[in-house]
C-alpha cells in the first residue's frame, strides 16, 4: 500500500480568521448598541410571533391536563417553601399559605 502525498498549498489564499472574527463581533456590538427601543421592541415581537406560530397546538384536554400538573407541582412547591419559612423564622408565612388555597395562574 501506497501513501499519496498531498501537494503543498503555499499559492493557495491565506485568511486572518482572528481579525475577521474581531471585525465580525465590533459590527454585531456597534450593530445592537445603535438599536433605538423601538427597533428592540419590533425585533423581540418578530421573535416571538415566530417561536409561537412555531409551536403546535395540543387538543383540549392534553393542555388541561399539562395545566392541572402544572397547578399540583406549584401546590406542592408552596406547600414546601412555607413550610421551609416556618421552620427558618419559627412562624408561618406572610400569606398564610399551606400550599391548599388558590393559585394564581
């Protein structure tokens, strides 16, 4: 078996990948410091509209559920932080909250 030898590429052209690079990041930087807000606002809504439309719809009740989860896991972690309150200051939480009352969504 034989081994090839690859021909040097000396006439081939040569880049600066580092000042590229760092020409690159001053126009993103000067690019995003020169924005006005309304300018961000328009760009983040864009976003936005864009991630959501991205999203599928799930059926009613697959979103009802995914919701009554949520709801119990933020029960339970109420639940935990004042009893972690009341352990740490000796008395109940501000609220009164035991975890069983309302949510707020």
């Amino acid at each position: 078996m034989s081994v090839t030898m690859i021909p040097n590429m000396d006439f081939a052209p040569k880049h600066d990948w580092k000042l590229f690079e760092a020409r690159c990041r001053e126009a993103r930087a000067s690019q995003w410091s020169s924005r006005t807000d309304d300018e961000d606002w328009t760009l983040y809504r864009s976003l936005f509209d864009f991630a959501a439309s991205q999203a599928q719809r799930l059926p009613n009740r697959i979103a009802t559920a995914h919701w009554q989860e949520k709801l119990a896991i933020r029960r339970k972690l109420v639940a935990a932080f004042s009893l972690l309150d009341e352990m740490k200051r000796g008395s109940r939480s501000a609220t009164n909250s035991d975890g069983s009352g309302p949510v707020a969504p």
